[in-house]
C-alpha cells in the first residue's frame, strides 16, 4: 500500500477524504490515507506548501488567492476536484435573534432576500460576521449576499474565525453573526449562542465549499497516485450521496479523531434537518449539501475565473489576467484523465456560465448525458467568463 498523508480541518464536507479510507475505497485503489487533523486553514495551506502533506481539504478559493499571489510564496497548488457543494447556514446572535422576531421575522429558511433585508432593518452599527478564511465560500457569499440586501460596505466587518472556534467567537461578542460549514453552525445553536438564519444554498443554490488540492510537483511527479487519490475520493462521495447513508457517515465522522462530536450533530448537516434556535425549531433544507451528484465534483474553470475576478477586483488586479491565471489552477484535464476509466460522468465543456441554471438540468456529457444541479443566484446574478470585463 502507498500511504498519502491528508490534512483536513474537522467538518463534514471532510466526509469524502473520511469515508474514503475508512470504508477501503483507498484500499481499492492501493493507497492507505495517514489523516492529519488540522485546526485553521492557513495551517493546511502552508503544510501543503511545505510537503508536510501530500494533499489538502481546503477551501475552493484558497488556491485561487494563492496563484493571485496573495498569499504566502509557496510551490504552485491545483485543485483537482471539488469534494463539497453547500454544507453553510449563517447564523446570527440571540440579540440579532430577538430582535429579527419582534420585528416579525418567521426565520422560514428558504428566502435569502426577506432574511437579508430583515437583517438590515435590525442590524445596529456595523455588523461584524464570522468567516472561516478572507478566500472562503463564506466570504463570497456574505459579500455577494449583504449588500444585495442593503448594506454597503461601512456596515460590514468581515472576521476570521477557525470552523471549531465560530461558537466560542460568538460567545464571546467577537462577531454578531457568522458564516460556517456543518457542524459547527449547529454547535453553536446546541450551545445557546446562535440561531441559524439560512443556509448557504438559499443564497447560491449549488456553492462549491471544499476541494481536493495538491502540489503541481506531486500531480506531475506522482501520476499514478493522483489518480488513484481521485478515484477514491470520487466513489466515497458517490457513497455519500445516497441518502440512506448518510446515517452511518454521521457515525464514523463524529468518532473522537474525526470530529469528535455527537453522531446527531453530524448527522443534521448530512440530512439537511437542522435545529435552528434554542427553541428546538427544526427546518429541512433538502440540497443542504452533496458531494458528488450533479456535477458537484467537477471542478470548473469557471468557478475559478469567477472567484478570481471578484478577488482580483478587491485587490487592485487586473481581472482578466487573474482569471487567466487562476484557471490554469482548476485541473479539468486531470480530472477526465484520472476518472474518465472510473466512469464518472463527465460534461463535454470544462467552463459555464455560472448561476445560468434555474433547475437541474441533463445537457451532454463525454458519453451520452448527464444532469448538472441548479446553481442559481437568490438575486438572479449570473457570471459569464466569455464577457468582457466592463472598463478593460
């Protein structure tokens, strides 16, 4: 067996990397896979960077910030698959809590604008919101969502919080509401803190969160074990994405040297049954999050060019150039070369329009078609990367 050493921060949407060694779908393809528990991402990039690991659990911007140059100098990283789409609630303060219910908001879960524009009409002062990392999801999608709902940037403060520590940060008055994948949201509520305000998806329907990165060194190096990786983590997603399972996927995240949290805290992001407040309110939110179904693990190079174009627009670049630069990061060839004799369906573009598809949708595939999941806007925003840029 060829061991691979993978750094993952404790979360769900960690299930792929997971399951995939616990149930031998590594085995399968000869690999044995050492899982490093990780506290904050910069952690995982940086050992990543530094060959401590041979493959990383991140955040599917990350390595887009990092071919910006807007992190540390590091060896180039590619990301060759996606492993989670969704898996974030936002959540406020018992205090935003109160206020959003005597103000007559029914917390119904489903409709970012009536929840954004509630928000606004409570919010005091700047509102200060929790954030895993400045290149996450959660990021982008406070910054696409608040000021769709009219806040402007004096009233926004963006802080960076570790998954495990959103809670504690909460508890403490350090933020009034946060952004953060399962479980964590829902720590916070059984700790009293917080009340989930939506998920992720009502804002974007299919939110890519998590990706499989290594070194371009190792892809290139190292392309037999790259595939073999792929493959693994591609059938235990496959796995999770059948509801019947998700049960025991709740059982073996939550062990002591996974999540180390009670298998029914695991389970609510899995199944999308969330407890939303201190009230025991419970609220269903079907696509919460999928690893595999849909296209949700391919990795778009649209995505990258939209994330870039966003970042590079925060940052001074010049946009074209970063989405140039960001693409040649999100590895389509890797991922028809490596799971192409797997018989992953595989669409015929590597690139979209993002938020173009209102519902699933079968469009053609390499063989025969496939079906692609929803991925629209709450706002009916949609990001062509053909377009030109406005100014250039």
């Amino acid at each position: 067996m060829t061991v691979l050493r993978l750094g993952y921060v404790p979360l769900i949407d960690a299930a792929p990397l997971i399951v995939a060694q616990e149930l031998g779908f590594a085995a399968e393809e000869g690999l044995t896979l050492d899982l490093v528990r990780l506290g904050a991402w910069a952690q995982a990039r940086d050992m990543l960077g530094a060959g401590l690991i041979d493959a990383a659990h991140m955040l599917v911007p990350m390595p887009v910030g990092q071919a910006l140059g807007l992190g540390p100098a590091l060896p180039g990283m590619d990301l060759v698959m996606v492993l989670s789409q969704g898996g974030q609630a936002v959540a406020v303060n018992r205090n935003l809590e109160d206020r959003l219910r005597r103000a007559g908001h029914d917390f119904a879960f489903d409709d970012a604008r009536a929840a954004g524009t509630a928000l606004r009409g409570v919010a005091a002062g700047r509102l200060r919101v929790g954030v895993p990392f400045h290149f996450s999801t959660q990021a982008e999608l406070m910054r696409h969502w608040l000021p769709a709902c009219g806040f402007v940037q004096d009233d926004l403060d963006l802080v960076t919080v570790p998954p495990p520590m959103m809670a504690e940060a909460m508890a403490r008055g350090e933020v009034d509401a946060f952004c953060v994948g399962e479980p964590w949201a829902s720590f916070a509520v059984d700790r009293g803190v917080a009340a989930l305000l939506l998920p992720g998806t009502a804002i974007w329907a299919a939110p890519p969160e998590k990706g499989l990165v290594l070194l371009r060194d190792f892809t290139d190096a190292r392309p037999v074990e790259t595939g073999a990786l792929m493959r693994a983590v591609w059938r235990a997603g496959r796995w999770l994405d059948d509801p019947d399972h998700r049960g025991t996927a709740a059982e073996i995240l939550s062990r002591v040297i996974y999540l180390n949290l009670p298998p029914e805290l695991a389970e609510r992001g899995l199944t999308g049954r969330l407890t939303i407040s201190a009230r025991g309110e419970m609220r269903d939110a079907p696509r919460f999050v999928a690893f595999n179904a849909g296209a949700a693990s391919f990795p778009w190079k649209s995505l990258a060019a939209l994330f870039a174009r966003r970042i590079a627009g925060r940052h001074g670049l010049d946009p074209q150039d970063a989405m140039a630069c960001a693409t040649r990061h999100f590895r389509t060839d890797l991922y028809r070369q490596h799971l192409r004799p797997a018989g992953t369906p595989l669409p015929g573009a590597s690139s979209r329009v993002e938020g173009a598809l209102a519902e699933d949708r079968t469009v053609a595939a390499e063989r025969g078609g496939m079906i692609l999941r929803a991925d629209g806007f709450f706002d009916g925003f949609v990001f062509d990367p053909a377009a030109p840029v406005p100014g250039a």
